[in-house]
C-alpha cells in the first residue's frame, strides 16, 4: 500500500483535520455514536447471509464497547484522535471477532432494486442529454445537474448515519421522492455550474476520471453509474474504486461489478465500455466507510496515474476525510450531510448538500466554521 498518487504532496496529506484530542465535546459525542450504533449493527450481523456465532457477537461487542470506554477515559493514549481512527478501530475488531459484514443482505436487496430502476433513469438522462425534456422539467434543464443530484439522492442510503437509518428502518429510503425532495439550489457549497460547464455535452475537458464510489444500492447504482456511463459517452475513460473489506453499507468491489455486469446486460453503452476496460472497478484498499489515501492498492495508483479528474462522493469520503485534502488534478467532493455533529464542524445543516469543485493544486473551500 502506497500514497494515491494524485496526492500533491504526500508528506502533508492528512485524512482528518479534525482532532478530537482537543475537541472534548465532539470526541464524547462520537464516542456516544460509535457506542450507540453497535446495537444495531449486530442485529444487522444476526441477520446477514452468513450469520456470526452468537458467542463472537457478544465477545465483540464487549470488547468493542470496553475499548470506546478507554478511549474516552484515556483520549491521549490514542492521539492523534480522528473519526477516522474510530472507524478504523472498529473494523480490525470486527475482522478479530469474525463479525463478517453485517449489511450483505441489505445490500443486496438495495442493488436489486436499485438496478430494476436503472434503466428508467439513464432513460431520462439520454432524453435530457438529448433534448427531449422540456425545459422547467429538470432544473436549468442540466443534464449533468440531474446527475449530480442522481448522486446525492443516492448518498441518503446510509447506514452509518442515525438520521438515514432511522428512515431505512420505518419503511427505507424512497430513490425518485429522495430526488424530488433536495433542497432547492444554491446548496450550501454549490459549484454545479462549474462542474456542469467543465462537463457539458460535447465538450467534457476531462479524458479519465477516478471515482471513489460510496454505498450500495441507490447511491451507487442509481448516482455512480449513470454519471459514469455519462462520462463514457463524453469521450472520457472511468475508474470506479471500492472497497474491498465490508465497511457498513458501502458497496464493495465485487457487488459493485456484479452490478455493472448487470446494468451493461441491458444497456449497450455500459456494455461496450466494460468490454474495452474504458470501465474498470479497482480495489481502492479501504475497509472504512471514510478513506485515508496516504494507503490505496498498486491496483489503484496503476489506474489512477493518468487520471485528470477524482471525485470523491459521500459524507465520509468527501467531507469527514479529505475535506482538506490538495491533489494535482481537479476534484469534485460530493456528498450530502447527514450528521448534526459532521453538519456544526463545516457550518451547515442537517441534510445540506455539497457539489464543490477544486481546480488542481488548490485546497478546497468546504468548511465554513471551525
């Protein structure tokens, strides 16, 4: 595992800039949420494919829950102190404990009913894209709007964050009323027209794009492949990095092919870039739902050498991890914000949405309160 290599400066990168060590008040609350969440991940465990022994969940959420209580006795001993550090705390326990992935079966019913949908939503994309819809049907008539907002409708699906589980756990996550519900722009870091122009239908300025992909069902079938087939047909090769590891509801690499398999069946497009490798799925290295770049896999920095374009999608890859972060090519940081405590430390509200655009070598301009 080495840096990603459009990291600007790899001796500087930081995943987090947030430090818990000297944020009391943050790092009790998260420490309350790591907690919390551990009820309903394990009964997510019980009920997965491949169930862990009653006997490992108890031992793991014992130790689990006596670690958090040091870390929040002793905070010191763990500096420097991240979410990033939570998370990656968390998953070695599960791996030690054998807990597996707790959310293979919501998953998979996610990808299958987000892929049912596809085809009616690349539909309405050609039809923008082509000028079909009247205009007022979507908003400024974009096509690449619809598929940002494709994206961040997408990104609801999220359960690591209590607010979206809640509404997954009385009766899911609705994809085309998410859609019609988001706020009306400008959105609280709202570079849309930026991207859009940088995009545009026949004159797209990028020729590969690396995306980190982010959660299952809608969020990346429903948002990543209709953005990249869009890109595709832009004349603009993609790269679409996972997860390899189980990390909550992320989509991982192999339910990520089996879903662009799937998708490319019934769409000739998709089908035709699969085949000639202008669509590859590459295993980012990551077992969190955030992403620490200064380790990714040969696999990805192989395929990601030549890329002028990262998109970086999703509250934990885009905002809690790299919302600092300079490369040395342009990025697009997608993501909605879904966490009250995420949403006071950039200066936004419950459910804001961020569309920013970075050009190369710069540093992003997210956060708006410190």
């Amino acid at each position: 595992m080495r840096p990603f290599c459009k990291i600007k400066d790899p001796s500087r990168y930081r995943a987090s800039d947030w430090d818990l060590n000297s944020d009391s008040v943050a790092r009790d609350a998260w420490i309350d949420i790591f907690a919390n969440h551990t009820t309903s991940l394990l009964q997510h465990a019980s009920e997965s494919l491949a169930p862990p022994s009653a006997k490992n969940m108890t031992s793991y959420r014992d130790a689990y829950l006596k670690l958090l209580d040091d870390v929040r006795q002793n905070p010191n001993a763990y500096a420097p102190l991240t979410i990033y550090k939570l998370c990656e705390q968390r998953a070695k326990m599960m791996r030690d404990y054998n807990i597996g992935d707790p959310y293979d079966r919501v998953k998979a019913n996610e990808n299958q009913a987000a892929l049912k949908l596809l085809p009616s939503i690349l539909e309405a994309v050609d039809e923008e894209r082509d000028g079909k819809v009247p205009d007022g049907e979507w908003p400024n008539g974009r096509v690449v709007e619809i598929l940002i907002r494709g994206i961040l409708a997408g990104n609801k699906f999220d359960l690591g964050a209590q607010a979206t589980m809640d509404q997954h756990a009385t009766g899911g996550i609705d994809f085309r009323a998410t859609l019609n519900e988001l706020p009306k722009r400008p959105w609280f870091k709202d570079d849309v027209a930026v991207i859009a122009d940088r995009l545009s239908p026949g004159s797209c300025r990028y020729r590969k794009a690396i995306f980190f992909v982010d959660n299952a069902g809608g969020d990346a079938i429903l948002g990543a492949i209709p953005f990249s087939r869009y890109l595709l047909a832009q004349g603009c090769d993609v790269v679409l990095a996972a997860n390899r590891e189980p990390a909550l509801n992320d989509i991982l690499v192999d339910e990520l092919t089996a879903a662009i398999e799937t998708a490319a069946s019934a769409d000739a497009q998709l089908r035709t870039a699969f085949d000639e490798k202008r669509l590859v799925v590459v295993d980012s290295g990551c077992d969190c739902p955030l992403i620490d770049l200064s380790g990714v896999t040969a696999e990805c920095n192989e395929h990601a050498s030549d890329c002028d374009l990262l998109i970086l999608e999703g509250m934990g890859r885009a905002i809690e991890t790299n919302i600092d972060a300079v490369f040395d090519c342009d990025t697009i940081h997608l993501a909605m914000i879904k966490n009250p405590l995420v949403a006071k430390h950039i200066g936004c509200d419950m459910f804001d949405l961020v569309a920013s655009f970075t050009p190369a070598g710069q540093k992003p301009t997210i956060i708006q309160v410190k």
